[in-house]
C-alpha cells in the first residue's frame, strides 16, 4: 500500500511542475513561425456545391467566379445564387493535365464597365506544354477570348503557377512556377519561377524593376497566392521542396528585383543577394495555394496541410484557423470576411458528397 502512495504521489509532483504551456505556444523550429496556442472559432456555411476542380475565385458586388480547371467558369450571383457553368471559347484549347488547365482568374480593374477578366491557362504547343494569360469577356453565355496579352510560359506536369491578382498599383501581378526545371527560376531570360507585373493591356509597365522585362521578381519554385496589406506590401504563398527535404513551404514579402532563392536556398538558408522567406513550414508541409489578408493577418489556403493557416504580419505567430473540409485551394477575403474553396476533386484529395465547395467562412 504504501508503495501505491508514493508512485501516486510521484506522479501528482510531476503534473504539478510541468505547469500549464507558455502563453502563445511553443516554437515550431529554429526561425520557424511559433504556433497560437489553440485555433480561432470558425463558422463556415455552403454557398455552392458540385464544383468541378476548382482553383480561383473571384467576388465582385453582384457574383462569385469560379475557375474549374477542365475549361470552365462557374456564376453564381451573390449572396447564394444557382451555380451557372459557363463554356469557353479560346484560340488555344485548355489543356487540362496534372497540375495545368484553367487556373487563375481576375477581374478587370474596370470590370464593372466592361465586363472582363484576365485567365491563365495551360495549352499545348508542338508537343510542349505552356501557359498563356488572356483577356475573357461574357458573350451569349460564353466567356470568350478578346486577346493573348502573354503566351509561351513554360509548362508542365507539375509546378505551373497559376494566381492572377490586381494590385493596388492597378497592375496584374501572375505567379509562374519552375515547371519542374529548377534552372528556370534563376534564368532571367525565363519566365518560369517568377512573379511578373504588367500593365492591364499587357504591355510593360516603365516602372518594373528590369528594364523592357515583366519579371518583378524571381527564384520561385511554384508560388500559388498574392495578397496585399492594406499599406500596400506584397506577399506570396510558395511551395517548398519534395524528397526527403519536403516542407519547407515560403510566405514571401516581395519586393521589386528581388531573388527569392530556389533552388540555390531552402527554408531559412542564407545566401547573399536572395531573400529568405518571412515564414517558413519546416518539416511540416502546408502545400499553399490561395493567399489573403484581413486585419494585420495573412490566411493560406493549405492543400495537403487541408487546413487555413493565419500569419500576423507584425510578428513571428501562426495558427490553423479552418479545419474539417479536406484540401483547401484558393481563399479570399471580402466585405470583412472570407469565401473559401475546397480542392478535393483534383485526384489527390477524397471527395465527400457535395465536393468540390465554396464555403463563406467567418473566423
């Protein structure tokens, strides 16, 4: 009996002085973002069901657009209308394969007068695979072609890019990934593993960081989300190595010139002349696509991760803030709060009765 009395009373002293976790949480890793302790409250509520592989968004005053990657585009009027699929008719077919198709969308930033919306997609080229960004607009019930601002960005099976964002700037900032030739991303001659910016008719803009060239910055691997602050910086959402040095997914803050370091630097390593990123995964892997920011925070949509993760801009703190609906693609914030993708019909996730989905969340 009193041998019972003393494990027990061992046991207590050492509940009692490990003590309760430090606020904030613990740190994930040597330059790793630390985690929150705990996770926001979510609320998310279905506005549409049985979207085909989805992969962009967008939310103007009267409807949401929805990129489906096999050569789509999904209406939907808001607040929760019917979905409405819409052809389109290009010069250059989709080509929908492993990671390619119809994948960014964006408005005109005069799409109220005039109804258009740039897209990025993957199309074959004698035998090779590439990426072109077009101007859409709305004509008897299809979206079709009005002109090729850029053509030729290298392709692949994997790694093609694909977000289209306008910034505060008015420019179109495209994400472009390495397309599996890591060379890309350092070649300035390339337009694979960058972050471009032009004008909105396509032309380049005087004030790009290298002359009579669209890239804005380069050494990327496969950046898949842009949000601005509301003080106008930039941040990109980027995938990290696959191997045995997985993980090591990047939120980037970008700035004009820049080299961001793949496949010369990973995660926190340093080199001269390259940017290491503000936050990195470590060995976990979140697979980032979709970026937004509302209220100081940045929020990742996480593929494999299948979660929302929020950054505070101003210090090193994240956490999971959208959990329980599998593969996540693209997420973003309007009118105070956020409309999220799901990405589970793409052929790596497991689909459940009603996938793919767009939710609006409120954290």
């Amino acid at each position: 009996m009193k041998k019972w009395l003393g494990i027990l009373l061992t046991m207590l002293l050492m509940v009692s002085c490990s003590g309760p976790p430090a606020p904030g949480g613990e740190p994930e890793g040597k330059g790793e973002p630390k985690r929150e302790s705990g996770k926001e409250e979510t609320v998310a509520k279905d506005i549409v069901t049985g979207l085909r592989v989805p992969w962009s968004l967008v939310v103007t005053e009267q409807h949401f657009y929805i990129s489906e990657r096999g050569g789509a585009i999904v209406e939907v009027a808001r607040p929760r209308g019917k979905l409405i699929r819409q052809k389109l008719k290009l010069n250059k077919r989709v080509h929908h394969e492993g990671e390619g198709g119809l994948l960014g969308i964006a408005a005109h930033p005069d799409f109220d007068n005039n109804g258009l919306l740039y897209a990025y997609h993957t199309y074959r080229d004698e035998g090779n695979r590439r990426n072109r960004v077009i101007l859409l607009k709305r004509e008897a019930g299809v979206w079709r072609e009005q002109k090729a601002l850029l053509e030729g960005i290298p392709g692949g099976f994997i790694h093609n890019g694909g977000r289209l964002g306008i910034g505060p700037d008015g420019k179109l900032y495209i994400t472009t990934g390495d397309a599996g030739e890591e060379k890309n991303a350092q070649n300035l001659d390339s337009l694979g593993g960058k972050i471009l910016r032009m004008n909105p008719d396509g032309s380049v803009p005087e004030d790009n960081p290298f002359p009579g060239s669209l890239v804005y910055s380069y050494g990327h691997r496969n950046p898949q989300g842009l949000a601005w602050t509301e003080e106008g910086e930039l941040y990109s959402a980027e995938h990290g190595p696959s191997g045995a040095e997985s993980g090591r997914d990047e939120i980037n803050r970008i700035e004009a010139g820049k080299n961001y370091g793949w496949p010369l630097i990973i995660g926190n390593e340093k080199k001269k002349g390259m940017v290491s990123p503000q936050y990195q995964s470590g060995e976990q892997t979140w697979a980032p696509s979709g970026l937004a920011h509302l209220d100081g925070k940045l929020y990742i949509a996480g593929l494999r991760g299948e979660q929302i993760r929020f950054f505070a801009t101003d210090k090193n703190r994240t956490g999971k803030s959208f959990t329980g609906k599998g593969r996540l693609r693209d997420v973003v914030a309007a009118d105070g709060t956020f409309y999220v993708l799901t990405g589970n019909t793409d052929g790596r996730g497991t689909p459940r009765t009603g996938d793919d989905r767009l939710f609006k969340w409120t954290p």
